[in-house]
C-alpha cells in the first residue's frame, strides 16, 4: 500500500559526499519510522540510521558521525546525507518504511560505490 523509492545512489571517491532520498506515499502521520539499510552482495542486510515520529534518530557505530538522517514532511522524503564516505560503505543501500501498526515497506534500493 506504500510505494517505496530511493534515489541519489551513485560512485564517489573516498572523502567524498552523496546525498541519498526516500520518497514515500500516503500521509506522514501513518508512519512510525523511517530506517535506511545496506547490503553488500553475499552479506546479510544491516542497519544503518533511523528517524522516528518525534524527530529522534539513531546510527550505527560505522556510520556515526558521518551520515545524517533527516526527513521533509512537505516533500514526504526522508534524506540520509553521506558525508566522508569510505570503501567499506559501498553497498546497495535500501529505505525501510514503518507504518502504525507494524506494517513495513522497502524500497527496491539504490546502489552506492567508494572508489580507492
């Protein structure tokens, strides 16, 4: 019932920054939380940031202080700034979309590469 879209992936050299959104349907008082993940291929998907209805975000260590989370009510999206991005970030990175409820929407994802 929710269309999921993420957006922004590309290359970028270590150092560098990219800005990834998550464009959302319906009404932003439907949703609980927002949380981006990435997968690099043959590992397990894991988490990276999180934003929820107060405005409180969470990170993981790998990303902390490096990636921001924020979100435009307006616009329905939900943006993750990467900034000083490393090798170790490249990965296919996918928006997670948490409904009241419990319901939960992904993304088809977006693909990101740290070039050396």
């Amino acid at each position: 019932q929710v269309d999921v879209e993420e957006s922004g992936g590309g290359l970028e050299r270590t150092g560098g920054s990219l800005r990834l959104s998550c464009a959302a349907s319906g009404s932003p008082a439907n949703i609980a939380a927002v949380a981006w993940h990435r997968q690099s291929p043959g590992s397990q998907r894991d988490f990276v940031a999180s934003i929820v209805r107060n405005g409180n975000t969470t990170y993981a260590a790998s990303v902390k202080g490096r990636f921001t989370i924020s979100r435009d009510n307006t616009k329905n999206t939900v943006y993750l700034q990467m900034n000083d991005l490393k090798p170790e970030d490249t990965a296919r990175y996918y928006c997670k979309v948490v409904r009241l409820g419990g319901k939960i929407y992904w993304g088809q994802g977006t693909p990101v590469t740290v070039s050396t």
